[in-house]
C-alpha cells in the first residue's frame, strides 16, 4: 500500500500571482511623432522658432529598467535638421508591477542636414500606458542644438561670419512601443 501525503497548511509565501502588464525585455522599438516650441539667439537676441517631428528608436530593453539604443528622427520648422543619436531610457517604476509606468530619457548626438550641423541633445520625462501587446508613450521634454547659418556681415577683406545659433526648445512627443 503506497501513500501519499500532501501538505495542506497555510504557507508563509504568499499566492497572489505577479501581474505583468504587457512587458518583456529584449529588443523594443519606439515610434514618435510631437511637436517643439522654443527659441533660437541670433546675435544673443532671441528669436521665436517652432517644429515638428518624427522619431524613431530601436536597440534593447535590460529588465526591467533600463533601455538602451540608437535611432533618428526629423524635424520640421522654422528650421529642418536630422537628429542621428544614442539614447537611454530608465523606467521609474517596475512596469511588471504597474500600469503606468513613468520613465526618464535623454538623447545626444549629431543634427544633421545643411540647416544644422551640430551637436543634439533631448532630455525627457514620460509615462508608458500598456496596450495589448505594446504601450503607448506621451513624453515632454527639452532639446538643444545649433543652427548653421551664414550671415552676410562682409569685412574688409569680402569674407562673411559664419554663426551658429543656439535653439532651445520644449518637446511634446507621442509614440508607440512596439
């Protein structure tokens, strides 16, 4: 006669099963369009400028914080560059645990195009919101860069200055992760 026992009494470790709202590390990508508004200094004068933008990022997420990859984006405006940059994402929050989920980020790189040839920088603060399986994104944010330009202030020997101006805005950006 073989018998079995089981263990029947109340466990010191708790049931409840973990809720995951929609996450997984490894590759992830982002999808963002949004607006800028901000100021640019001509001759340390401020002077109104406006864009909008696409975006998009791509590279991966370590778990579950910590995200880390490349991309580009365009903007449009006052001015049209190319932002190329690295970027890094660090969710505030375990978004296994929680259904928004805010997250801080920057980017830098390079501008490019013949409106900006400099360096570019975006330092944001946003919130995941899950969707089946992928998030949506609304994030705000502060961007840098310089603006070539070529002022026809001619001296005395018929050459030119050539000056960049410093284009300071704030962002407003929505996107989808996928």
């Amino acid at each position: 006669n073989i018998c079995n026992a089981q263990f029947a009494g109340v466990s010191s470790i708790s049931q409840t099963p973990e809720k995951n709202y929609n996450y997984s590390s490894g590759y992830k990508g982002f999808g963002e369009i949004g607006f800028s508004i901000g100021h640019r200094e001509i001759y340390n004068e401020p002077k109104s400028m406006w864009s909008t933008s696409i975006y998009t990022t791509h590279g991966y997420q370590f778990a579950p914080y910590f995200f880390i990859g490349a991309g580009m984006g365009f903007e449009i405006g006052t001015y049209k560059y190319l932002p190329i940059f690295g970027e890094c994402r660090i969710n505030i929050l375990n978004p296994k645990k929680h259904f928004f989920s805010p997250y801080i980020g920057a980017r830098a790189g390079y501008a490019a195009l013949e409106d900006a040839r400099s360096a570019y920088f975006n330092f944001f603060l946003g919130i995941r919101i899950p969707f089946k399986n992928n998030a949506f994104l609304i994030n705000a944010g502060y961007q840098l860069t310089g603006i070539h330009q070529s002022y026809h202030n001619y001296d005395y020997l018929g050459f030119y200055d050539v000056y960049y101006d410093n284009c300071k805005s704030f962002s407003l950006r929505l996107g989808y992760e996928f």
